[in-house]
C-alpha cells in the first residue's frame, strides 16, 4: 500500500503533472501539424514505422504511454482520504474499488496508444500533402482520445487549492493556462486552413503567396512547420489579446466564425484572468502594506504626543526589527483558534530549545513542560535597551536564549549575562506576598532573545506539580537575583 501523502506518490504526482502539460501541448500539435507532413512523407506512416525509424518523439510518446501505463496500478493501490469523514482509507478492496468507480477507465483510454493500432500502408497519399487518407485520420481521432489525460489536471489541481493565497503560483498558473489555450486555439487556426488548402482565400494560401510559395497561381508547397506554427500562434495571440494587427486575418466563413470564437474567448479570459490580476497582485503586497500602515500609526502616535527623538528612534527600530522576525503575525492570535492541547503541543515545540538546554526543566515532566510552555513569551531586544531599570518592579522570571546582557549597578557594569543565565528575584521564601524592586539596572548588549514567564503563572504551575518545584527553586539559588 502506498500512501497518498508519502514522498514517493508526490514525486510521483508532479511527474505525471508535468507529462500533463506535455501531452496537452504535443497532441493537438501532432494532430494538426505533424501527422500530415508525415502522411505526405512516408509510405508507411505507421508509428512502429517511426519508432524503427528512431523519431524522436515517436520514442518520447511511446515513454509517456508506458508512465501512464504505470500509474493505474500506483493508484490501486494509494490510500485516499473519504470526502466528508476525512477518513484514511488503506483497505486494498476498498482502494481499488474506488479507484475503478473514480479514474480507472479514464486513464485506461489515456494510457492506450490507439496510434499503434492503425497502419496507412493500404491508402494513397497526396504528394503535396494536401489530402489525408481515411486511417490517417482515423489515427487523428484516436490519438485525441488520449486528451482524456489532461482530466488528470482536474485531480492534481485540487490538491493545489491550499496553496491559493501564494500570489506568485496563481500569477504563474494562470499565465501558463493563457497560453496553453493560446497553443490549443493555434492548432485549431492550422487545421482549418489546412482543410482549406483548395481555397485560394484561406490563410494558409496567403502565406503562401506572401511566402512566394505558388506557381501559376497555386500553391507549389505549404510554408514551412516552424512558419505555419508561429503565424498561427501568433494570430491567436494577437485575437485573444483583442489587439488584431490585421497582417493574419481570416478570409473564408469557417476562419470568421473562428475568429469570433477566438474574441469571445479572449474577453472571457481577460475578464477571468487579467482582470483579477490587480487583486492577486495586491495580496502578494499585502504584508508590505500592512508593514507600512501599522508604521504610520506609530509615526502619527509619535507626532500626536511629541514623543523624543531618541525614544521615537528606539521606537521605530524596534518595530522594524520585531517584523523581520515575525512578518507582523501574533502569536496569540493564530493560537486561539485552535484547541487548548494542540495549543500546548505548539507552545512546547516554540520553546523546546530552552527545556532542552536549561538545567532547571530536566526534572520536569511532560504535563509540566506543557503548562509551563503555555505561559512563556519569546521577547527579542536590541542593543542599547533597558530590559529593566534599577527601582523598577520585577515580575517576571527571565531566560537569557541568545546574546548578552550588562548588568548595571549605580552606573556600573557589575557582571555580564549571557546564553543560558537566568535572571530571578527570591520569590521562593515570601511566596509573592509582596513585589519586588530591581537591584540594577539590565542593559541589552548585543541582539537578545530571551524567553519571559510571569511570576505569578510560574507559581500557580509550582503549586500544581510540587515534585518539580523543589529542583525549580533549587537551580533558582544559581540565577542572578534581582531582589533588593
């Protein structure tokens, strides 16, 4: 049983995606530019002919119909998720019934190369390539039934709606989706003129002529393969985008209505597409707006109450330095839509560096960590800040994660913290019964990161578990005390 989220089925997903796109892009083409011009070459215009021959892309579709060969017995045996349940299902009959009820006889009719089962050796061939005998177009019709394969885009594009909001994906989706309708259409522009080829008004004749490809007024031989591609592109380019320079125009009825086609799914697509380009694009800047916004609500608070210059600068660094870290996202907020235990199993996960490598949490439990998780804060400070100034209450514990911090006593550097010290008052004998006062004054001295717990909810935590309390309070007599 393979599993649908394990990373051989997603390796294997974008494989298949990417021979998607491949096939919706050779198919239409092969059947509108190639096969003719292989018609009118070959006696034998069958593929195990071009195979024995060494085509290139004769030998690159017989690789791709042996992958999607491949692929229906990947998928019998995928586990899926049940819509509505969210149920992993991972029975095999299970599977395999779902699968043959689902995909199964779609991918069945892409994976078989109905091409191979026709030969062209028994019908004449023109030898200007202008008519197509009857099994050669039965091969054409055949070879489109594996235009089932692109239903596989439907599958694969589901699992891509979480991944919505990145701005960049959907700009590059949809550009890719432009022109692969673009391609799709070009084809269709192509096997119209080529049926028309009789016509002296079809747009194939007209390059022609432009091409100085007649005699006596007909057409000796058509434009080359990379001509006749690029017009045809570059008229359905110049339809959709409702530009229409008039140098590729239609000329009999069945390329008008085409062309009317073509305009009316060109305004679609840019009603659909292009014109909801604005909004994506402003949800790629949506952060960078936020950024700006809650900057300017900073610099009005600052010049509404006449804040200092030095502290409007402390102000502004700080903002800035705070969203380099943490692109304007509050923690607390994304936390609370979520249940109370995934919400410790989170907070655990934020702070396990520090329970990991600090002394005082190696004898606490695991219900321990995860109370003690949820009432830590992650701070991070810049140098030249007061973490605290001598006389100020102290109400919190402090854990020194990264950088150093000087402690100042009247003025003077007593001693410098750094990663792994904690900063504590002697809350342990008075059980908060009163509020303590720094002793100095903690003077931020390189970029800090140090995790803050309040005294109060650290003590309501050591009354809970009492076997961690008493090798808390003993690591505790090793902090720096604050404590007058």
């Amino acid at each position: 049983i393979i599993r649908h989220d394990s990373i051989f089925k997603a390796v294997w997903d974008w494989v298949i995606l990417v021979f998607v796109i491949y096939t919706a892009f050779e198919i239409p083409f092969s059947a509108t530019f190639l096969l003719p011009q292989e018609l009118s070459r070959m006696k034998s215009s069958s593929r195990f002919a071009a195979l024995v021959s060494g085509s290139p892309l004769a030998i690159c579709n017989l690789c791709v119909d042996l992958l999607f060969v491949v692929d229906i017995p990947i998928n019998f045996r995928s586990t899926y998720v049940r819509e509505g349940t969210d149920e992993l299902i991972v029975n095999p009959k299970k599977i395999a019934l779902n699968y043959f009820k689902s995909w199964f006889l779609i991918d069945l009719l892409s994976a078989i190369p109905f091409e191979f089962m026709v030969d062209h050796r028994k019908d004449g061939v023109s030898n200007q390539g202008v008519s197509m005998p009857l099994t050669g177009l039965a091969t054409t019709l055949m070879g489109l039934l594996k235009t089932a394969r692109l239903l596989r885009l439907v599958r694969i594009v589901r699992k891509f709606d979480r991944y919505s909001e990145y701005g960049q994906a959907v700009i590059i989706l949809l550009t890719c989706f432009f022109l692969l309708v673009a391609h799709w259409l070009a084809c269709i522009w192509h096997a119209i003129g080529q049926a028309q080829l009789g016509d002296h008004n079809s747009w194939i004749e007209k390059l022609s002529r432009h091409s100085q490809h007649v005699s006596s007024g007909n057409v000796t031989h058509t434009p080359g393969l990379q001509t006749r591609y690029i017009t045809a592109l570059y008229f359905t380019m110049t339809s959709l985008s409702s530009v229409g320079f008039g140098n590729v125009s239609p000329n009999t009825n069945a390329e008008k209505v085409f062309s009317i086609l073509v305009m009316i799914v060109g305004a679609l697509m840019y009603a659909s597409i292009f014109g909801n380009m604005t909004a994506i694009i402003q949800r790629l800047y949506s952060r960078t707006s936020r950024h700006r916004r809650n900057l300017r609500i900073i610099q009005d608070f600052v010049r509404f109450y006449k804040i200092p210059r030095n502290l409007r600068d402390d102000l502004e660094e700080y903002f800035r330095h705070e969203w380099s870290y943490t692109k304007g996202m509050d923690i607390d907020t994304v936390l609370k839509r979520f249940p109370e235990s995934l919400q410790a199993d989170i907070c655990v996960h934020l702070h396990k560096k520090l329970f990991a490598e600090c002394s005082a949490f190696q004898c606490a439990s695991e219900g321990c960590l995860r109370a003690l998780a949820r009432r830590f804060d992650i701070r991070r400070h810049l140098p030249g800040q007061y973490l605290i100034k001598q006389g100020d209450e102290v109400k919190k514990l402090y854990f020194i994660a990264k950088g150093f911090v000087e402690v100042l006593k009247d003025g003077h550097c007593e001693l410098v913290l750094g990663k792994g010290d904690v900063i504590s008052c002697d809350y342990t004998s008075r059980q908060s019964l009163r509020t303590a006062k720094a002793n100095a004054s903690l003077l931020i001295q390189t970029y800090c990161q140090i995790h803050v717990v309040d005294w109060q909810d650290l003590l309501s935590v050591l009354r809970v578990y009492s076997k961690f309390r008493e090798s808390f309070t003993n690591h505790l007599k090793l902090a720096y005390n604050l404590d007058d």
